[in-house]
C-alpha cells in the first residue's frame, strides 16, 4: 500500500474492491495499516468508484464537520459514476442554510420526550419477538431475522404510520439499494421505495393519523414554514432507513462481540447496571456505520497535511477505524465495556450528527438487555469465520447471526 503526500496520482490508488470479502468480513487491520502510513488515501471501493479515504480519528472527526465538504450531490462530480439512491431532499443530502431549516422541522417531532416515551412499546415488541423465538425448534434462531431486523423497523415504521404488511418489502429495498454492488439494482430499488413512500404520504394527506408521517405533514415553524413535497418524501425515505438500519446492526455487532468476549458477556451478566456503557463501547468497537454518506469537495481542502482536489471529489470518513484509533481509544482492538467510550463517532459529528441517536441507543438496550435476561443459555451456533457480512463500506453487519437461544 502506497504512501500518499499531496495530490496523489494514479499509483497510489489502494485498491479495496480487490481485497474481497476478507476486506468485507474484516476491514480493521486494513484501516490500520493505511493509519500508520498517514490519514487520507486514495482508494477504490467495493463499489467500484474512487475515493480518498479519512482514516484516524482527529482526522476523521475534523472531516465530519469541514463545512468545505457537502453532502450535497449536486456538487459531485460526474466522474464518479455512482447513483444518488435517496428519494428527494433530506438532512443527509443538504448543506446549511437548507440542512440547517430540514433538521429544525423535523426535530419538532422527533423529541428526546417522544423517544422516552417509546420505552414500553420496544419492550412489549421486544418481549413478543422473544417469545416467538424461544418456542422455535430445537431454541435455535437467526438473530437478525429474529430480533434485530423486526424490533427497529416495527419501530420506526409504527412511529412513521407504515402498514405492518409492508415493513418486508421496504427491508429488501432498503438492503438493496445500500449494499447492493450493482448500480443499477440499487437505483431500482431506491425509485420503488420512493413510490411506495409517494402513495403513503398521500393517503396520510387524505385520513391523517396520530403519526409522525401526519405530523410531519401538518408541521411548520413560527415563519410558516413547512415540508415541501420533494422534501417530506426525502424525510421519510431519510427516517426509515437510517431509523431501522442503524440499530439492526448495532443489536447483531453488539451481540456477536459480547458472544465472541466470553467474559465481558458474564461481566454483564453479573452486573447489568454496566449495560449503557457496553451499549456505547458495542457502538465504538463495531459500530453500524462502516463509513457515513458521502461528502464532496466544493474546492482543494487540506486533510492532515494531504491536499484533496475540490471540484466534487467524494470524500470518506472510517468511522469503524477513528473508534479503534489507540491514540483517541488505547487498546483500541480490545472489545471492553468498562472503558470510557464517549467521543466515538458511530453516530458521526457535527451539524450531520444522527438525530435518531438517543432512538438507537434505547432500542439496543432494550434488546440486549431482555436477551441476556431470557437466554441465560445464549451462544453463537456458528464459528464466527463463517458468518457472512453485509456488502459495500456503507452499513456494517451480519446478513445472519446463527445463536443457540436455550
């Protein structure tokens, strides 16, 4: 792997789409090593496109929020040659002063109170969700076909209004359009979820309801501002994506570390009063988000002593290597709940920093916590070099998670 000072040119590109599915099962000592090398390389992803990649934490929280970087695809260079997936205009796909007015109406609805008050539903659906999968056969079950999938999306698409029989067939097209190496698949999917989501905004317009979908509808600020079409639908694509994906992964990784740490999983066990902080430390060790949406140069931009072309280069933040940096997070390799975990940066920095945070973190607990509870006998029915991982460098986590249940 080439060093790179300054513009790089084409040798120096580090090619990760070559490296397979053992970059895909296990991208952490590859980020480590172009670590030591320097913060920023040039690098081809899975995906097929190029892009300079942040590595380290100083580096990679001080990229999050570089105004100079937009999320904005209208300054991506056609180059590139990826599809923008996301339905119309939302937080992660605008720049102040239009991410600055998104973000305040929706976070009119999207409360720390109304996050507190979902508690008993997670663990009512929880409970139930348990309950099915320790009266399956032989008390053996698919983790995330069990708990991590339906638990979050029975959330969000409640707290939204989506029909419960709709919920499978937004799964596959959220699954596809994020981790789907074929460009066109992926722009297929994303145009039926954008459909579908069309068709529900307007039967909400028609028979509101007591949802956030409804609300989001009737809301405006003190200026009588409000959700335009293009971006309601972009809202709405926004929350239930990143409302269920996050946490589907934050349940199958946090799980599979404490199943593969048999002794932070009793340490937990005999004291679960330690379970927040092993929530935060599962977030830092092997977060859901391999690398955040992407950024794009509006001009050259210097990066720890790298300078990065403007003229819409796509930038990429390894938040999955800034939380394993030893120099934020000694020993950062190790998987242990009793360090101080704050200043991980799962859920990104900045202006972009996850509305949805306190959302995800409650419905890990939850989860974690009922599992540990009701499975004293829990343990992965699988060795953990077979298990298979979801593709791209977006979305980090198992496609299954084989446990024994009792």
């Amino acid at each position: 792997m080439a060093d790179t000072k300054g513009i790089s040119d084409a040798s120096d590109l580090v090619d990760l789409a070559g490296l397979g599915d053992d970059f895909t099962r296990d991208p952490y000592p590859v980020y480590a090593a172009l670590r030591a090398r320097g913060p920023v390389h040039r690098v081809r992803m899975p995906e097929g496109a190029d892009a300079w990649l942040v590595v380290g934490h100083e580096a990679g929280r001080a990229a999050l929020a570089d105004p100079s970087l937009s999320k904005d695809w209208s300054n991506a260079s056609p180059d590139l040659g990826l599809p923008n997936v996301a339905a119309g205009r939302h937080m992660l796909n605008s720049d102040p002063p239009h991410h600055t007015r998104l973000r305040k109406l929706v976070a009119k609805e999207f409360t720390p109170a109304r996050v507190r008050a979902l508690e008993p539903r997670v663990q009512e659906i929880t409970d139930g969700l348990l309950d099915a999968a320790l009266a399956g056969p032989g008390g053996r079950a698919d983790l995330v076909e069990a708990l991590s999938f339906p638990l979050p999306i029975a959330v969000i698409c409640e707290l939204i209004g989506v029909p419960s029989l709709d919920r499978e067939a937004f799964r596959q097209w959220s699954n596809t359009a994020l981790t789907s190496r074929d460009a066109e698949e992926r722009v297929t999917a994303a145009a039926a979820a954008s459909e579908y989501i069309a068709g529900l905004i307007a039967r909400k317009q028609r028979e509101p309801q007591d949802d956030l979908l409804s609300a989001m509808i009737r809301v405006t600020d003190e200026d009588g501002d409000r959700l335009s079409a293009d971006e309601l639908l972009g809202t709405v694509w926004l929350l239930l994506v990143a409302g269920h994906e996050t946490t589907v992964n934050l349940i199958s990784n946090g799980v599979l570390a404490l199943l593969t740490h048999p002794e932070q999983l009793a340490a937990l066990r005999a004291d679960p009063s330690l379970l927040e902080n092993a929530v935060e430390e599962m977030l830092r060790y092997d977060g859901p988000v391999e690398t955040p949406t992407y950024r794009f140069t509006t001009k050259p931009v210097d990066i720890g002593g790298t300078v990065v072309p403007g003229g819409g280069e796509l930038v990429l933040v390894a938040l999955a290597d800034a939380d394993r940096d030893p120099a934020r997070f000694p020993g950062g390799e190790r998987f242990d709940f009793r360090r101080d975990a704050r200043g991980h940066l799962a859920f990104g920095h900045g202006i972009h920093h996850c509305l949805g945070a306190p959302l995800a973190r409650l419905e890990g607990r939850v989860a974690i916590g009922a599992l540990l509870r009701r499975c004293p006998a829990l343990a992965l029915d699988a060795s953990p070099a077979t298990i298979t991982w979801r593709g791209g460098m977006l979305i980090r986590g198992p496609e299954r998670l084989p446990v024994r249940l009792r």
